[in-house]
C-alpha cells in the first residue's frame, strides 16, 4: 500500500480500502444474522449483496 501514497490515485485507494472495510463488517453482519435464520436475514443479505455490488463497480 505504501506505493500508493504519493500517487494521485491515493484517494482513490482511501476511499476503495474504506469501502473494502466495510463490506467486510457487513459480510461479518449477514454471517452472524443468516447462520442462526434470523428474523431479517434476507433484508440484511439484500444489503451485502448490494455493497458487493458496489464494491465490483468500482474496480470494473
């Protein structure tokens, strides 16, 4: 990561690492709420697969 810093697409890569982060915590979230069946499941995972998304469009 230490390459990226003095580029100018070093916020660029802030803001994909930040993004990256964060879909981690909310991978980790749907795990914890889809391995018991939990009551809003399917609107949590909704959410993942959203982030995924979003995630994929930015390095597409």
């Amino acid at each position: 990561m230490v390459g990226y810093l003095g580029e100018d697409q070093s916020k660029t890569m802030a803001h994909c690492i930040a993004l990256d982060l964060e879909c981690a915590d909310i991978c980790s979230l749907a795990a914890a709420s889809i391995a018991p069946g939990g009551e809003h499941m399917n609107v949590i995972d909704a959410l993942r697969a959203k982030a995924c998304e979003a995630c994929h469009a930015m390095v597409a």
